[in-house]
C-alpha cells in the first residue's frame, strides 16, 4: 500500500527539490556563460574620442571579459611581459641614439662630403622605413622605439646640415626654418603611420619654434614677438579642437596654455608701460585678439575649458580696455580705468556666448573688482588700527589732522582713488540689493544648473535652461536627477515635488538664486549640487552686507585721504558707528531667510568701528569723555530697541564696556593713583548686579552681570599693588557677590564666590597689617562655621562636607599654612601638622571628603616644608647621575605596573566618590 504523506509534508518536499534545481540550474548557467566569453575573441578597443571631460574617469572593463567561475583562483604571474620589453626597447633606442650622437659629433670630421651625406642619409631613411615595416608585422612597441630614435636622426640631420652646409647662417633664423621643415615632416609622418603615438605630439613640440625664432631672428620688437607668441598659440588651440591622438591634443594644450601666457604677458607689459593713449592701442590689440581667440575656441571646448577660457578673454579684455585710459590719467587713479572696464565685462550675460564661457567672463570680472578692493586693504587697517599708537600716550593733546592722529607712514597720496573704488563697489552691491528681482531674471538663462557632461550652450539661447537644449535643467521642471524616470528627461517621477504641477512650488520654472517660492522646491528636489548652493536671500543678504561694509569702508578713507581735521575725523567715526547700529537694529528680528546677513555685518562693523573711533578719541581728554558717552548711549539704545535675542546682549555688553572705560577715565581726571581709582571701578559692576536683579532672566542678563565682573577684575587688577586697598576691593566685590547671590539662580556661583572673597580680602587684611598669629583672628570664624556646619550635617546626614567644613577648615588651615612656611621655628609648623593629621584621621573615619582631602593636603605641604633642607643637603651630597637614575628607575617601575597603578587609581577614586 503506497503511502501518500500530508499535504503540508508534501509541498515542502516540492520546495526543497525546486530550490535545489534552481540552484543547479544558475550554478550552470554560471559555467556555460564563462566558457562562451572565454572562446568569443576580445572586441577591439575604439580609438579614444575627443571627451577631456572624462579625463581622469576610470578605465570601463573590457567588453566580454568572461566572469571567472566559483572558486577559481588567479596563477601569479612572475613579471610582466610587456613592461620588460618596453624596458628592453627603451634602453636599446637609448644606446642607438647615444651612438648617433657621437657619432655626429666626434667622427663627422674624419669623412667625406660624400661620406656624411651617404651615411647620415642611409641611417635617417632606415629609421624612418622601418616603423612602417615593424607595424605590418604587428612589433609596435618596436616601431616607438625606431621611430624616437629617427626623430633623435632628423634633429641631428638638422644640426649637421647648418654646420656643413650653411655655416654662416644665422643660427635662430635656421632653427626656425629647421623646427617648421620638421613639424611638417612629422605631421606627415604621423598622419602616414596612425598607429604610432610619438610622431604627431613630437610635430606639435617643433611648431612651437618656427615664429617664436624667426620673430626673434629678425630682431622685431616686443609687439611683434607677442603676435607670433599668440599665433603659435592659436594654432595650438586649433590643434587641441582638431588634432588627431590625444598625445597630440594633450602637447597642443600644454604649448598652447604656455604660448598664450608668454603673450598676455608681454602685451600686459607694453600696455602697463606705454606712455600714452596711443601707445596703448597696439597692445590692446594684441590683447583683444588675445580674448576673441580665446572666446573663439570656448565654443567648442568642453565645460572646464570653456570657463578658463571665458576668465583669459575677461582679464585680457579689462588689460586691453582699461590699459588706454590708464596710461592718460595719473598712475594713482590707473585703478579706475581697468575697475570700470572690470564692471563692463557684465554686460556679457546679455550676449550670445556660450554659458560656460560667459561664467568664466564674470569671474574675471569679479577677480578685476577683489583685486580693486584687495589695494584698499593697506589704508584701511592704517584707519581702523593706527589708533593704536595713542595708548601709550594718552590725553598727550588733539594732533592738527587725521593722519597725525593714525600714526601711519603710509603715501596716503597715493591711495586717493582707493575711496572712490569703494564707493563704486558699495553703489553697484547696494543697487543689486535693491532691485534683486530684475537681476535674478536676468541672469536665469545663466545661472540655471547644466546637465552633466554638457558644454553649455549659448546663455541667451532660446531653450537654454531647458532639459531639451541639453544645457540646463529649470528646477521644478523635473530635469534634476532623481525628478524623472529613467531614461527620460524632463518626466517627473510620481510624487516628485515641483515636478512642475500647476500651482506647485517652483512650478513656474524659477531658479534657485530667485529666493521665496520660486528657489524653494530646487532645494526640496535633493539635487546635491543644489543643496552645495545657498539661497536667493542669502546672496542677496550677502550683497547688502557687502555694501554697507564697502561704504563705511569709503568714508574712513576719504577722512584719512582728505586730511580732515581731528575732531571732525572723531565727530565723522561716531556717526558712522551711530548709522550701523541703526542698520544693524532696523534689520534685527525681521524673521526672514538670509536677511540677518546685513544687520550682523552691520553689528560686527559697528563694533570694529567703535573700537576704532575710542582709540582714536584718547588723544584729548574731552574727545575721550564724549565719543565713550556717545558710544555707550548709543549701545544702550540699541539694546532697547532690539529684539530679545543674541543682538540685544552684544548691544549691552558694548555700553557697559563703555560705561566701565568712563569710570577709569573719572578717576584719571581726579588725579587718583590706579589702585585709589580701583574702588570707583566697581561702580558699574555695582549698576550691573542691579540691572540683573531687575532683568531676571532675560537673556541678556548672564551677559551683562558677565561684563560687570570682567570690569570688578580689571579693578582688582589695579589695586594689587595696594594691599590695604586690595583687602577692601576684595570686600566691596564680595558685597557684590554676596548681592548677586540673594537671587536664586545666581546662589550656586555666586554664594561661593562671596566666601571665597570675604576669606582672600581677611587674608590680605591680615597681611598688609603684618599680623604674626592669624590663627586669632581665623579661629573665631572656623569654630562658630565648624559648629554651624555639624548642625547642618546632624539634620541632613546627605549634605556635602566641602558645604559644610570646607569654609571653616580652610579660614584657618589656609592661612596658618602660608605663614607655616615663612615660619623659621618649629612650633608652628608642629602644631600645623598635628592638627592636619587629626582631621586627616577624622575625615577617613567618619568618611569625609572635605576633612580627608584638605587635612591631606596641608599635612603633606607642612610636611614637604619641613623635609626641605634636608632634601636639599642630601641631594647636593649625592652624586648628579643617581637622581636621573633613580627617575628612570622609577620610570620603569610605574611602567611595569602601569595596569595595577590605574586599577588603584580607579578604586581611590570611586572610594573618595563615596565620601560625603
């Protein structure tokens, strides 16, 4: 009787069995498809393309390179064979040529006119055959080999040929006939035997010469040698389009890059030095054409090419244009001739050029207007940073002018124009802060993200911008990657944002610099590139910030320039920092992306101009009063009018800065010596405690009562040579900690921080008065805190003991220790130790850390006090190598026990953690 199992027990006997003949089946078909594409021959490998923009990509596999089986494992191979024979065939071409060389040289003499000609003949000819011969039978790298040693033959041919049979011919005339026969010969050499890679980058290295030598025979001047310089060039680039090989595009961009900077160079030169308008012209031609070749070849040339050549055509353009009206106006206004036609080159985004080489133009053109700007850099830092010099001679007497007041050796003469280039710069960023919107439409054509790999078409292009001209992708068209379906362009993907839905945003094709709606779905695309991008209101924050930077920067200059007089150069700086905060408060808290661009700007230049202008003011004793006044008004009232936030508390730490200078002058003009003026200092320390109590907790509270206390420092600073007023600042400064402390967010800090002062301000009291036995005048205070301290512990048994013994212990350990040591008998230092030991031993009784730790400490340096000199006298007995061996002994023991020294590092620590 058969026996049928379940169902259940069937079907996953069926499933096993499936799973095994698929694996067997795929296991096969594995094998079968190996062994196809190890019998199929290896496709042959087209010739590389013109595509510099996959330069540098990695190399794709050979198509039908069979995949190797499981489990199979590739035979070492012990070296390989084409590298050793392209080692063989470069050391025999090399012997071959050293021969030919010699033999030019050395047995040229000993034959015959005949002789020579036969030979050098035989042997050029022969090496030029043979490589054809040597590629018929498949010997190609035997073929490079002859035929680098043939070029080596036709060089010496030529060298031989200007000695035997033209002497008495120029020798750069020669060379440069010479060099063209050549170019010529190899470029026909190398269009006959395609395969072979050195004939044709050889031809472009000897058509560098031709021009270069024979413009140089001539004896032309510099113009004409720059024409032939920029000609070779030229022609290079047209080699680099059209050449054949990328050996010979690759030499023919090197050359060209090399020829075109010789030539920019010298027609820069002859246009810097001309000596008038006329003289100019010849140059600006040269460069002109310079710019035209250069734009030319940015029509075919891919991305990256395009845009160097755009930034060439500009720069070259701005030297040719600028450099006539330069070389008619004094050399100190030169800068404005070349920054105006700097500014022109922007009129280039309503051209029809190509978008990538319009890019490279407004680089140029933004590289012309930084380096304008990078001139006035020296005259400002004079402006901001000259004031400097005053400290050490302060209220020494208002100086006749602005530059006397500066201090700088600087030819401010010569920096007349600089206020002009940054008013110009300031006027063009605040005009496109202004009307950004017409600016961003502008420039949408050329702004809008390019597909990958295309080299741009014309920016004003009909359809440029549009995945279909292949130049750009609109944002929120569905041209970015990820927004459409494979292998479409331009198909959005299902619910993909801005996929150009009506009423969608960026539906109406906005680019992503136009800002708002518009510019919002490019980010929320995900396009990578797009997230690398900041927004529209960024760049136009930006471009605010900007020109209110430039345009304070201009006035600064124009007072130092102009020479005005001092208190009008004081006057002037005041109001500048009065018209930043005003900026800076009017765009405050206004919410909006990117628009805290320019109030920052203005808050940051606000604050270097005030620094500045207080500087500045310390040349007279009134200047110095009413610019800190001004300032700390002005400070303040910002602080009002701004809103909560980061602003509001830099807006009042500025005025109690301010407030804090006033006082030290105060107690200047009373005659007062610095540690008698330090109590009068913690006057606004005092106002500061009061004003946090009364703004609670606001956040620019913590920053001010922050302030408050740098200026109580200051103070305690100038009264340190002072020990009787030193003790009284400390007290006064405790009062105001003690002050701050009635407050309870503040009680953590500051109720130790008043201990703490009260104890040090006693101790120098102490001090000053030459007290001999502080212990009278500590004790009553640690015994009442001791006591105070153990009730405190009896009704909370979890209270900490620094909080509770700390104080009172260190009001007399402390003290007691540092006369300890100053002490020359020994019933003190006894009585200390005894005393320390004790409450050494009562802290790890009882398992307290303050008692534990402070007794330590004082035992150990009381201890260390009285070892001393004995230490001393032992040490100066001993020989000087053992202390450094007995270190390295040491070294070596805490080395060899290193893990067992941490783990008791480790259990000392939990241990004193446990400790109350």
């Amino acid at each position: 009787m058969e026996h049928v199992p379940p169902p259940a027990e069937e079907l996953a006997r069926l499933d096993r069995e499936l799973a095994e003949l698929d694996a067997r089946r795929a296991q096969l078909l594995t094998r079968r498809a190996w062994l196809l594409a190890a019998l199929r021959p290896p496709a042959p490998t087209a010739a590389p393309g013109w595509n510099p923009s996959a330069w540098g990509a990695p190399a794709a596999g050979r198509p039908g390179a069979p995949a190797q089986p499981w489990g199979y494992v590739p035979p070492k191979r012990p070296s390989a064979p084409r590298s050793a024979q392209n080692v063989l065939l470069t050391l025999g071409g090399l012997l071959l040529t050293v021969a030919a060389v010699a033999f030019t040289l050395v047995s040229w003499g000993s034959m015959g006119i005949g002789g020579r000609s036969a030979v050098l003949a035989a042997v050029t000819v022969a090496a030029l055959a043979a490589p054809a011969v040597l590629l018929r039978r498949g010997l190609t790298a035997t073929a490079e080999a002859l035929a680098a040693l043939a070029l080596v033959l036709t060089l010496l041919d030529a060298y031989a040929v200007h000695a035997v049979a033209a002497p008495d011919t120029d020798g750069l005339g020669f060379t440069a006939v010479a060099a063209a026969v050549l170019a010529a010969l190899w470029t026909a050499y190398g269009l006959a035997l395609g395969r072979l890679h050195l004939p044709l980058p050889a031809a472009v290295v000897l058509a560098q010469w031709p021009l270069l030598f024979g413009a140089w025979a001539a004896g032309a001047p510099a113009l004409v040698v720059g024409w032939a310089l920029l000609a070779t060039a030229v022609l290079d680039g047209a080699i680099a389009l059209w050449g054949k090989g990328t050996g010979a595009r690759v030499t023919a961009c090197v050359g060209g890059s090399v020829m075109a900077f010789s030539a920019l160079m010298v027609g820069l030169t002859l246009s810097v030095t001309a000596s008038g308008p006329l003289g100019a012209l010849a140059p600006g031609a040269l460069l002109l054409t310079a710019a035209a070749a250069a734009l030319a070849g940015a029509w075919r040339a891919p991305r990256g090419f395009a845009r160097a050549g755009g930034v060439v055509a500009g720069l070259a353009v701005v030297a040719a244009v600028g450099g006539v009206p330069a070389a008619a106006v004094p050399e100190d206004w030169a800068v404005l001739a070349y920054l105006s036609a700097g500014l022109a080159l922007t009129a280039v985004v309503r051209t029809g050029l190509p978008r990538n080489a319009v890019l490279g133009v407004l680089v140029a053109s933004a590289a012309v207007v930084a380096g304008a700007l990078a001139g006035a850099l020296p005259g400002l830092a004079a402006v901001l940073l000259g004031p400097v010099t005053l400290l050490s001679d302060v209220w020494a007497g208002s100086p006749e002018g602005f530059r006397a007041a500066l201090g700088s050796t600087l030819p401010w003469t010569g920096l007349a124009a600089t206020p002009v280039v940054l008013a110009v710069s300031a006027g063009l960023l605040g005009a496109a802060y202004r009307w950004w919107p017409s600016l961003a439409r502008i420039a949408a054509p050329l702004i809008a993200r390019e597909k990958p790999g295309s080299g741009g078409g014309p920016a004003g292009a009909p359809g440029a911008g549009t995945p279909e001209a292949g130049g750009a992708a609109v944002p929120g068209a569905g041209g970015e990657p990820g927004a459409g379906t494979a292998g479409t362009v331009g198909t959005p993907a299902p619910g993909a944002s801005g996929a150009g839905a009506p009423g969608a945003p960026g539906a109406s094709g906005g680019p992503w610099y136009a800002g708002g709606r518009a510019g919002a779905a490019w980010f929320a695309g995900g396009a990578p590139a797009a997230r690398r991008r900041p927004s529209g209101a960024s760049l136009r924050g930006a471009a605010g910030a900007g020109a209110a930077v430039l345009g304070w920067g201009a006035l600064l200059l124009a007072g130092a320039v102009l020479d005005v007089p001092y208190a009008v150069a004081v006057a002037g700086e005041t109001a500048l920092v009065a018209g930043l905060l005003a900026l800076a408060v009017r765009g405050t808290g206004s919410g909006r992306e990117g628009s805290a661009a320019v109030p920052v700007t203005a808050l940051v230049a606000a604050l270097a101009g005030a620094v500045s202008a207080g500087l500045l003011s310390l040349a007279s004793e009134g200047a110095s009063y009413a610019v800190f006044g001004a300032l700390a008004a002005l400070f303040a009232g910002a602080a009002v009018r701004a809103g909560a936030g980061v602003e509001r508390a830099v807006f009042a730490v500025a005025a109690t800065v301010g407030c804090t200078v006033l006082t030290g002058f105060a107690g200047r003009s009373l005659g007062l010596a610095p540690h008698e003026a330090a109590p009068l200092m913690l006057l606004v320390p005092a106002l500061t405690v009061l004003f946090g109590a009364r703004l609670r907790r606001n956040p620019a509270a913590l920053p001010v009562e922050l302030t408050g206390a740098l200026g109580a420092l200051v103070a305690v600073g100038l009264a340190v040579p002072d020990a009787p007023f030193l003790a009284l600042v400390l007290a006064l400064c405790g009062i105001l900690a003690a002050g701050a402390a009635v407050r309870p967010e503040r009680r953590p800090v500051a109720a130790y921080l008043a201990a703490a002062l009260f104890v040090l301000a006693t101790w120098v009291r102490l001090a000053a008065s030459e007290v001999s036995f502080p212990e009278a005048y500590t004790l009553p205070v640690t015994v009442p805190a001791l006591m105070v301290g153990f009730l405190r512990r009896r009704k909370d048994p979890e209270a900490s003991s620094w909080t509770a013994y700390g104080p009172g212990l260190a009001a007399t350990l402390l003290p007691s220790l540092a006369v300890a040591w100053t002490d020359p008998d020994w019933q003190r230092p006894l009585l200390l130790g005894v005393s320390a030991l004790v409450i050494t031993l009562l802290g790890a009784r009882y398992r307290l850390q303050a008692l534990l730790l402070l007794g330590g400490a004082v035992l150990a340096l009381d201890g260390l006090h009285e070892l001393a000199p004995y230490v001393v006298q032992v040490a100066g007995a001993l020989p000087r190598w053992l202390p450094p061996a007995l270190a390295g002994l040491l070294l070596l023991v805490v080395g060899a026990t290193y893990e067992q020294r941490l783990r008791d590092a480790r259990r000392l620590k939990d241990v004193l953690g446990r400790m109350r």
